[in-house]
C-alpha cells in the first residue's frame, strides 16, 4: 500500500528574494520553452526497445526518475498518480544524487506546478536547476552530452543567471543573495550544507572561471567539504575537483593525487566517479584497468560505462576477427541497442554497423532476423531529421 502524500497539503518555503514579475516571466518561460517529459523519455522506446529497456533496468543509472515518470504518465505497468511521482521525484532529488529528478521538480515549480496542484515557487525551480546544474556529470557541463540527449542545462542555467544580473545590474547578486539564504536555511530546503557549498563552487567554476585567478587554488574548495554536512555533496565535490582540475591544470597536473581521490571513491562506492574514473585511465594508457572500472561502473547502474566498455572492446579487436565471428557483432549490436534504449545515443552507430555488416560479411540473414526490426523502429523514429535512404539495407 503506498503512502499518501497530498501535495495541496504542503508548504513550502519563500525566501523573498526573488520576485515574479509577470512579462519578465512570460519571455523568460518563452526562452525555456515547455518540455513534453513522456514524449522526451519515450522517444527511443517504441515496442522492441521498450522491451529491451526493461530487460536491461538493472543498468539505468536514474531509478528514482524512471519510478517517478512511471507514475506520472502511467508508465511500466504504473496507474497515474501525481501525488506519488511528486513524491518520488522530491525524495531523489533531496535525499540521492539524482539528476534527472532535480531537473524534473526545477520543471514542476517553473511550468508544471498546476499539473501537481502547487503553487508557482520560484525559489524551488532555482534551487533545483542549481542543484541538478551542480550534480550533472562533467560530460554534460562540458556539452559532450545533454540531458535526455535533448535538454541543454548549461544554457537554462545561465538564462537564470543573466536574469539576475539584469535585475540587480551587478553579476550574480541574486544568486549570491539566495545561496547565502540557503547556506544559513538549508533545512527549510531539505538540503544539507554540503549541497549548497556545491551549488555555489560548480556554478562559480563553470559560469565565473575567467574572474578566478587561480584556478587551481580556488578548486581546494572542493577537498575542504566535511562529510557530515552530506555524504552525496561530499563524495560529489571531490568527483568535481577531479572533473576540474584536469580541465585546468592540464600538462602540470598531479595525475597520482587525482587517481588516489578516484580510488578512494570507488572504494567508498561512489560509482557515479566511474565513467570518469575510466576515461582518466584510458587517457594514462592503463586500458586493462580503465576496463575494470568500466565494469564496476555497468555492475552499479553507471549507464555511461557501457558505450564506453563496448566500444573499448570493439577497438580491441582485429577487424578480421570482428567480421568472422558472430558473437563479438552480436556483443556490438546488442549493447548499442541497449545504449539507444536508455539515451537515445548510437542511433547512426547501429545504422551504419548494419549496412556495413549485412554488406561485407556473410551474416547478412542472422543480422536480418536479429536486428532488423531495431533498425526499422529506430529508423522511423529519426527519418524525418535524417536526410538519408537507408532502404538499400532495410529489408521490409
């Protein structure tokens, strides 16, 4: 029996720092723009990869988000209910490191608040875009990556930040204003010191780097977090001081300090550091370990380890060896659909593997039967952006 959790029932706090003003609201929402969160998720899963996500679940990295858009839409064999996705969502985006939920709630108290019976809460779709902003991979703050293979954080964050400065005519007075509010009332939030104290290092990092003038010095903010104030923000700074330092110290850095702190959080089984973690030990030449990581990552929900493990092991192996032998194309096939599946990545990598194989090796009616209808789903999906005749290999 699920726990009744009326959101009409909740209050939640204003700081009054910031002010709506209504057609300062209309362009800034105009410039957002609204997301279509069932469409956005559902994109990559029509029937078959619908069932090859659900097979594979053991993979995806944001359980919490998954559970909460299942019962919002009435998704996964879920009836909808609001009260309980709002629900959901809040415990992962204030309790786990999840991401994907920060992002959902910052959207529910901008666009949606209606849709949850809640009041507009400007606060709460700061806080949590800032949040969601701070605990985002390095991968997308750098835009290798977007959010749902869509959403650009790094450009809402800095709408936000420029309409600050707007509004104050000194850069970041509001943002500065608010996360020395939180700092001082992180309870009334549920959040914990820590995550302010990261909210302000990344933005300040990302958004503010040019004004630093020592990088490497201001990022010892990051190893002075105590892990009382919240061992997510903690283990979560230390991540970012490594996502960071590489990124600025380059040929003069450290590399031992930054694969100890790397070590210590896999041992402290902080798996999100592994995708990274792995990538560090593939630029260092130490494949055979960057593949254990990469392992440990899959084993712990980390989904961006997989792409990065199949394609490790398909740069492995001697191209006659890849086109004599089935099982090694089914390892590559398999997982880029499961790839495809979670984040609508790899799509033209399965396209192209395809017609490559089905034309150059004699597996052409195992592939068929296999693949063919992930092909045509994944096809149909992306046509219309896709200025390509793929029918010479679609067998219909």
């Amino acid at each position: 029996m699920g726990i009744c959790f009326d959101t009409r029932a909740t209050k939640f706090p204003k700081s009054k720092i910031h002010v709506i003003e209504n057609e300062k609201e209309k362009i800034f929402k105009n410039a957002l723009g609204k997301i279509d969160f069932k469409d956005l998720f559902m994109q990559s899963l029509s029937p078959e990869f619908l069932k090859l996500f659900k097979d594979n679940i053991n993979l995806y990295y944001s359980k919490p988000f998954l559970e909460g858009i299942s019962y919002e839409y009435g998704l996964m064999e879920k009836s909808i209910n609001k009260s309980k996705a709002f629900k959901v969502y809040k415990d992962g985006a204030d309790n786990k490191y999840d991401y994907f939920c920060m992002y959902r709630l910052h959207r529910i108290f901008l666009n949606d608040y209606q849709n949850f019976n809640l009041e507009r809460n400007i606060d709460l779709d700061r806080l949590y875009l800032y949040k969601c902003f701070a605990y985002l991979p390095i991968s997308i703050i750098d835009k290798t990556y977007f959010l749902f293979n869509k959403i650009d954080v790094v450009y809402e964050t800095a709408v936000f930040l420029d309409e600050d400065d707007k509004n104050e005519d000194k850069e970041f007075q509001i943002f500065e204003k608010y996360i020395n509010y939180l700092q001082e009332n992180p309870e009334k939030y549920n959040q914990t010191k820590n995550d302010v104290s990261l909210m302000h290092n990344v933005i300040l990092t990302v958004f503010f780097s040019d004004a630093i003038k020592n990088k490497i010095e201001f990022l010892d903010y990051y190893l002075n977090f105590e892990k009382d104030n919240g061992e997510n923000a903690y283990y979560e700074s230390q991540l970012k001081y490594c996502n960071f330092y590489l990124k600025y110290s380059k040929e003069n850095s450290d590399k031992s300090k930054i694969k100890d702190i790397f070590d210590n959080l896999i041992k402290a089984e902080y798996y999100k550091a592994a995708f990274d973690y792995g990538i560090f030990l593939m630029n260092e030449g130490k494949v055979n370990e960057a593949k254990n990581i990469f392992i440990k990552g899959m084993e712990n929900s980390q989904q961006f380890c997989l792409s990065e493990y199949v394609f490790m092991i398909l740069r492995e192996t001697d191209l006659n060896q890849l086109m004599s032998d089935y099982k090694i194309i089914s390892f590559f096939c398999n997982n880029t659909c499961i790839v495809i599946s979670f984040e609508n990545l790899s799509i033209s990598s399965l396209h192209y593997a395809f017609y490559y194989l089905t034309k150059y090796t004699s597996f052409k009616k195992e592939l068929i039967k296999d693949y063919r209808i992930y092909i045509i789903e994944s096809y149909q999906r992306e046509e219309k952006n896709i200025q390509v005749n793929y029918s010479e290999y679609i067998i219909l």
